[in-house]
C-alpha cells in the first residue's frame, strides 16, 4: 500500500512538471479600431474630441500600444510616414528588431480629411541589410 501511495506521489510530480502547451494569445486585432467602434469613435471626432483618430501617426502609435507590438518602446520618432493619400496611407514603424509595415485607410469616406484612420494590415519585415564599401 505505501509504495502504491509513494509511486502516485511520484508519478503525479512528475506530471505536474511536464512542460505544458501555452494557450496561443490571439492578437488578429486587425482592423484597429474594430469595425463595430467606428461609428462611435467618428461621432466624438466630428463633435470635435479625440481629434487624434484624424492624425495617421496617432493612430499607428495607438496601434503598437494595443497590440502584440506593445513590448516594444515605441515613441512618434520610430514612426516613419511612407505615404499618406487622402483614403489610404502606409506607415512603417521602427522596433529594435524589425520594421512593422502599418497600411491605414480612412472608412468613411464621405468626410474626406475629417474622416479616422484605420489599420487594416500590419506585416513585420526585417531590417534592410547595409552594404559598405
């Protein structure tokens, strides 16, 4: 009976140390602002708070702060402007270990340079390599 109890304990510490899966977090946050806020956050920029849903480095900062990205000390310097039209825009941010491309678009188009940015796509790509002479 003792050794029954012995390799129970034994086999159950055992067990317990075995490493176990990590449940995968999901970070598809994708489109930023999700589609069912934009109503919402549209209507405080035209009553005219939290202007800074129109400013597309905003946005992109605001984007590296709520996603997988947020480890990253990311500040309005890291962020490069790569095109900026008056529906779409591209925008690279620049972590210690590679470039998050950031595509954005404007939902509600009616409104023109008044209407929020939204991200859309976030792709990761390594840093270019420099070849010195």
């Amino acid at each position: 009976m003792r050794k029954l109890v012995v390799f129970i304990i034994i086999a159950s510490a055992i067990f317990s140390c075995m490493p176990k899966e990590k449940p995968e977090v999901d970070y598809t946050n994708l489109p930023y602002p999700a589609d069912d806020e934009l109503l919402a956050y549209q209507t405080e920029v035209d009553s005219g708070y939290m202007l800074f849903w129109t400013d597309i480095k905003t946005v992109a900062l605001a984007y590296m702060g709520n996603s997988k990205y947020e480890k990253y000390f990311i500040e309005n310097d890291n962020i490069v402007i790569r095109g900026e039209g008056l529906f779409i825009g591209m925008v690279e941010v620049e972590t210690q270990d590679f470039i998050v491309q950031l595509r954005l678009e404007r939902p509600f188009k009616s409104k023109g340079r008044k209407s929020i940015w939204q991200v859309i796509s976030a792709e990761e790509k390594p840093w270019p390599i420099r070849k010195y002479r």
